[in-house]
C-alpha cells in the first residue's frame, strides 16, 4: 500500500513516516515496483501451512464454547488433543510433531484463540452438578407458570416486585497486583490476617431499583452490635455458628 501511494505521486519520506516504514527499504521496493510491473517480488517466498481451515477452527471453536457453557470447559491439554484427533479423524496432514506428542502443539493454540478472538482463558468457578442442572426447560417452563398465576392473581407494581439474594464476604480480601523485583519467587502483602472468614450478606432490591439495607450473618455463637461498625446505614446483623442464613435469623 505504501509502494502504491509513492507511485500515485506522494513523497517517499511523507509515505514513509506516516506507514511507520523505513526510508530506504520504501524507495528499495518503489524502485522494484518501477521495474517489474507484476510485482512479483512483492509475493513471500515462504508458505504459511495451516492444519485446519477457517471453517473446520470455527467448529472446534464452536463446541468449546458449547462446552463452557455446559460447565465441561476444555482445558489447554484437552483442547490440543481434542484438534490432535479432530485432524486425524478428518484425514488432516498433520506435523510430526502432534503425532509425536499424540496432541496438538502450544504454538497452534497460541494463534488459534489470536484467530478466534471469542475464545479466552478464563478461571471457571466451581460448580455442582446439582446446581447445574437445576435450571432446565422443565423448571424454567414451571417457574413462567408460577409466576404468571401469581401475577394474574394479584397486582404487583413495579415497587413490590423484589429479589433477594445472598453472598459470602471474606474479611481478608486478596491483594492486588504489585511492582516487585524481576525473579523473585515470594512477594508478600500487608493484610489484617492470612485466612479470614466469611460473613453471609443478604441483600434485596426491587424493580424501581429500591435497596433494603443489607443483612449480615456473622459467624460467631454472640453477636456484638460494634460487628457492623462502619457499614451501610440502616445495616443489621445477627450471629449464627455456621455463618449460614437460616429461619432463625429472621425470627431473632
């Protein structure tokens, strides 16, 4: 493209700095450019070898966020093997190297998730089987019926329509990332202690989007009204041992 806008009129040196190109290498292949008009010399002399086609990644793409979504993500080792057998299946000519290895190389995946970019690696969270099975076509179909009886039956607005979830908080966070010295093995941060605990908060919003001040369950047998010293206005707290939200906590 460079070449190009030369040979349309414009200065070497504006081209130049304007494509981040050196000088002297633009006027080399403008002069090229000049004597051979095919420019042949423009063409590589090497070939990019590919094992899939663009169509065939985008399958093995397809099912590995097919295989997320599941909660079975593929791991970097699976998915080499999974492309390791995908080609063999296929009839793919493979290099010697993936037979060698009985998968597919780290440099193949490197520029497989570069060429698919809606692919990342990511750190799933835990999940039972339970849970991930909770919510089917079954359930989903039953919780619409529910909810359209209930709302045919009473006239909710739009301010009484709340949601109530909770979630475990850690006394101790995580310390973010820090400059240190290249090399070293051990990097330390300051925190309150190493291992905390985990205090269960109830929150509630509804649909206006009107919170209720949060609930905190502390885990501890007493519960001291300075355990919520600084938090959100209007906060409440209780104690229970286990540190878990039972019916006992609303009744206290």
């Amino acid at each position: 493209m460079a070449v190009e806008e030369v040979l349309k009129g414009r200065a070497v040196n504006a081209v130049a700095k304007d494509c981040g190109i050196d000088r002297m290498t633009l006027k080399r292949y403008v002069r090229k450019a000049r004597q051979d008009a095919t420019m042949s010399s423009f063409k590589p002399n090497y070939v990019t070898k590919q094992v899939f086609s663009t169509e065939e990644e985008k399958k093995l793409a397809d099912y590995a966020l097919l295989s997320s979504k599941m909660h079975y993500g593929l791991s970097t080792k699976v998915t080499r093997k999974l492309a390791f057998d995908y080609a063999i299946a296929i009839g793919k000519l493979v290099p010697k190297s993936w037979t060698d290895n009985r998968c597919a190389g780290k440099d193949w995946l490197r520029d497989f998730l570069k060429r698919n970019s809606v692919l990342s690696l990511c750190t799933p969270e835990g999940t039972s089987f339970s849970r991930s099975t909770a919510w089917n076509c079954q359930t989903r179909n039953e919780f619409f019926e529910n909810l359209r009886e209930a709302r045919s039956r009473h006239v909710y607005d739009a301010g009484s329509v709340y949601n109530v979830n909770e979630t475990a908080l850690t006394t101790v966070q995580r310390p973010g990332k820090v400059i240190a010295q290249k090399g070293v093995k051990q990097v330390g941060q300051m925190t309150s202690a190493e291992r905390g605990s985990l205090v269960t908060a109830c929150c509630c919003v509804n649909a206006l989007g009107n919170s209720v001040p949060p609930f905190f369950i502390f885990p501890r047998v007493h519960y001291k009204s300075h355990m919520i010293k600084g938090g959100p206005p209007g906060s409440v707290g209780t104690a229970n041992p286990s540190g878990w939200m039972n019916a006992d906590c609303f009744l206290e």
